[in-house]
C-alpha cells in the first residue's frame, strides 16, 4: 500500500512537471492618462513575460 502511494505520488509530480501550465505576469494592470486633450492620441505599453513551465499563446488582446 505504502509502495503504490509513492509510486502514485511521483506519477502526478512528473505529470505536472512535463504538462506544466504557462501563466502570463504583467508589470502592472492598469494606466491613468489623467485628462487628455481632444482629439489627441494617447499610447501606454505593458510589459509581460511568461512566469509558467509551458509555452504562452496569446490568442486575443483587447480592451476594457
């Protein structure tokens, strides 16, 4: 019984290890631009890396 369990226990730690899950991490999540003139063009970048085990695919982008 003892034996199944830690053979169990080191079968869901690989597993985890080779399908790791990506995870994307910003530098932050939001941006005040204070008031903007009319008719004015405003940018603002956001920097992010994947802090996960697995490769990161970005499907969508959009706004809130």
């Amino acid at each position: 019984m003892k034996r199944s369990a830690v053979v169990l226990a080191g079968a869901l730690l690989s597993t985890a290890f080779f399908f790791g899950k990506p995870s994307i991490q910003f530098d932050r999540l939001e941006h005040d631009f204070g008031e903007v003139p009319e008719n004015s063009e405003q940018s603002c970048r956001f920097s992010f890396h994947n802090a996960g085990s697995a490769t990161l695919i970005i499907e969508r982008v959009g706004s809130g």
